[in-house]
C-alpha cells in the first residue's frame, strides 16, 4: 500500500506525487524536479533534510513527534504543551544526575523550564502589572535577567566565572550554559581560591 505525503505550499503538485519521487537513485534529491514544483522558501527547508530511506520504494505515514516516527503518548503531551524532545532530553538528564542537593535539581529544573516566578513570568500569570526588575529598573525581569543580566546578578557572576570566560556565557542561552556547566564544572568557574 503507497501513502501519499502532501508537501504544505507546493506548487502544482498533485496528489500523485510522493517524497520518494523526488529523490534521485543515489539518495540525494531531485533538485530539477524540486524547483519546478515547490517555492525558494520550501526548497531552503528542504537543504537542510537528509533523505533518511532512499532504497524504501514507498512512502509510508510517520508521527513527527518522535525521532523514530511511531506514535507515543508522551510525544503528543509534549506536542500538546510546547515541550520540546530529542536533543534538549538531554539537559533534563544531566540535571537528574547532578550531585548537588534535591533543592538544586529542582531550582535548575524550574530555571530550564523558565518556571521561577520572576517579575516577567508574574505578569504573564496576571499576577502583576510590572514585570520590571525592582533591582536595577531594567524593563524586564525574567530568569535570564535575575541570574546573569542584573547588575547584581552580575556581581555575583564576576566572583565565580573566569572573567576571559564571561562574555562567552552571556552569549550562550541559559539552558545551553548549565548543560555546559553541568557537564564540565571547570569549563567557567574560577580556580578555588585557598
């Protein structure tokens, strides 16, 4: 049995048409029979896709909510609430298997899921009105700003992290830096001081 997959935006193609169509014997896609058919803004997403089966003759439905295709209830809650699986997955391990107290794995679980009741994230529950930081008067006081971007927090920052290092961090998303922090302490942190 052929399932068919429609391409969302193409141009046209009719029904008839299946993924497996549009990929050469080699594995890679057909781009002349791609650009014929599908918008510049498609085919931009369709460089960055492998084509993951080329020697399967058909094309057979997958849930897209999991790596391998097969439908699971956690990956509809997931879908169903913006939780994001895969890769990320692995942030919630290294903080499950941190060494430090309960308390700590719980607060690095409520900073990842951008949970801490900050000023921002008390507006956004119609708890507040103002969501500015009652520190510095910066406009938005959320757990990025509390624990790096305050001028307070900052201080604070300064006496752990190496200061060669520090720009770096403040580059990195809050939840990339405590992956990184969780999997190599040293990476950041100041040389204990005797």
């Amino acid at each position: 049995m052929e399932y068919r997959h429609v391409l969302p935006g193409a141009m046209g193609v009719s029904d008839n048409v299946l993924v497996g169509d549009m990929v050469m014997p080699d594995g890679e896609w057909d781009w002349v029979r791609l650009e014929s058919l599908l918008p510049m803004t498609i085919l931009l997403c369709i460089t960055g896709m492998k084509c993951r089966f080329p020697h399967f003759p058909h094309d057979e439905l997958g849930w897209n909510g999991t790596v391998s295709e097969k439908f699971t209830v956690k990956s509809a809650y997931y879908i169903q609430h913006g939780v994001e699986e895969g890769p990320n997955e692995d942030i919630w391990r290294k903080i499950m298997s941190y060494k430090g107290t309960q308390c700590m794995q719980i607060f690095l679980w409520m900073v990842c899921c951008d949970i801490i009741m900050t000023n921002y994230e008390r507006v956004r529950r119609h708890f507040s009105n103002d969501a500015r930081c009652t520190l510095c008067g910066a406009d938005t006081e959320d757990v990025d700003h509390v624990l790096r971007r305050c001028p307070q927090a900052y201080l604070t920052c300064k006496e752990l992290i190496q200061v060669e290092k520090m720009d770096e961090l403040l580059r990195l998303d809050i939840k990339v830096g405590i992956k990184c922090n969780l999997t190599n302490p040293k990476m950041f942190a100041k040389e204990p001081i005797d």
